[in-house]
C-alpha cells in the first residue's frame, strides 16, 4: 500500500514521523486525526514540500530555518499560526472543561456558543468566512475555517459541529447566495452570536440525498412570496434547548415539479 511512488513514500515518513513524535511526547491520538492534520493543512505548502524534499527518511524531521517546518506546513502564513494558537488557547480554557458535562446531557452549551462571536468582545469566528462589511472576519479561507476545526473538535466535536452548521453552513451559505438586503437583514445577529441557526436539508425518507427531497417551495403571486412545505429531520442546532428551535435557517426545498433538479434555498 506504501511507496507506490516517490509521493507516496514521503507521505508514509511523515505520518510514520508524526506518529513517532506523538508517541515520544506521550500523545495519544487516533489515526484519523493524523490523517486529520494532512488533510486539513494547507494544500500548497504541503504539495510543494513532498514534491521537492528528497525521498531519504533524512530528511525528518525537517529543520526550522528551510522554510518547511511542521509549523509552516500546518499553518500557512503567520495570520494562521495566530489563529490556531488563540483557538488552541480558547479551547483548552473554556471547551475542554465543559465538552464531558455537555455531551452527557446532550445539551448545547449556548453561553459558550456566543463567545464565538464578535459580540461581548467574543473570537469573532462565527463570521469567519463573512465579509467585514456585514459584520464578519473577511477571510474566506479554506486553511482558516480547517484551522478553526481542528482545534474545536480536538476537545469537544459535538460543540464543532454546531459551529460548523451555525458559521458554514448558514453564515458561508448566506454570504456567498444571499441579497444585499438579507446580507444586511440577518449577517449582523448571525456573527454576533445573538442569532443561532444552520441548514435544513435532510428529511425523514431522504436523509441528505438532496434530489430525493420532497419538501416544496411554491410561489403565490398574490402573496409576493413562496409557500414552504415539507418536513425536514436531523437539524443540526434545529432545537437549542430540547424545547424551542433555533433561530435562523436556510431550508432546501424544490421549486418544480418538471425538473428534478430545480432546488432552491
């Protein structure tokens, strides 16, 4: 399964080499989340690296002054090394110590969702990827929002992934399909922290499969406005107390009947 090529075999040292470091260091950490670290690294900086470094396991671990240090190959640029070094501090401060309690209760604990926000002097990532002008950090990153993950979910991926639903896809969705107006309307509540929502997309006898939905859109003239039908199930921060719902979604729905593939948002 290994040194299929040059590529491969250098994939195989670092791994190989991460697992050796971790287990120096007494680290215990499932493979997937060494796999994790590749994947969710940056693209270019790891592509260059294992395309020019020589195949010779000698060249592990890299050094720290020829530009390809573990450092550099997890974090892009230096805005990047301060972005995982605040979520890694922010993480080990304040979701590590309530991820047990929380997901024993399967609760979400909403006073430390809204410290992800930009209100109440908040990290400010709820709008990671959301222009500035609507309230939002501006960095429409891959590396940046794989960052922001990774730390989260390294203490409590039930917590990450209401981030997830809440910062990608609502606020991602909204700031990439939305009108100015409803930019204006909703981006605001959504990066603060004060509004909690996500993506409506699975259903009872569809699941994800988007083409297998049944919920419909129709548009009523004399309303100026679509009538929503359909159920949906799975929400991810659907319900935010076991009782009352979330407060802001996007709902996938079709909008013809003719085309299977006419779905809207």
């Amino acid at each position: 399964l290994f040194g299929i090529t040059d590529y491969h075999n250098k994939v195989e040292m670092f791994l190989s080499y991460s697992l050796r470091q971790m287990a120096r260091n007494g680290q215990s950490l499932p493979f997937c989340k060494v796999v994790d670290h590749v994947v969710g690294s940056t693209a270019s900086t790891s592509r260059a690296w294992f395309a020019s470094a020589p195949v010779s396991s000698d060249s592990w671990p890299p050094s720290e002054d020829d530009g390809s240090s573990m450092s550099k190959l997890f974090n892009k640029t230096d805005d990047h090394a301060a972005l995982r070094e605040m979520m890694r501090s922010f993480t080990e401060r304040e979701v590590e110590p309530q991820a047990l309690e929380h997901n024993r209760s399967e609760t979400l604990n909403i006073p430390l969702f809204r410290k992800l926000g930009s209100g109440n002097d908040g990290l400010g990532i709820l709008g990671l990827t959301v222009p500035e002008e609507y309230g939002g950090t501006g960095l429409p990153c891959a590396s940046a929002v794989a960052i922001v993950h990774e730390e989260l979910s390294y203490s409590d991926p039930a917590f990450c992934l209401s981030y997830l639903a809440h910062s990608i896809l609502l606020a991602n969705n909204l700031a990439v399909n939305g009108s100015d107006e409803q930019l204006a309307r909703f981006m605001p509540g959504v990066c603060d922290g004060s509004k909690i929502g996500g993506m409506c997309m699975s259903e009872p006898n569809a699941g994800t499969d988007v083409l297998g939905m049944k919920s419909n859109a129709v548009y009523d003239p004399t309303r100026g406005g679509y009538i929503l039908n359909g159920t949906k199930m799975w929400i991810t921060n659907g319900t935010l107390t076991g009782k009352e719902t979330g407060d802001l979604f996007l709902v996938y729905a079709r909008t013809g009947t003719e085309n299977r593939n006419r779905i809207t948002q």
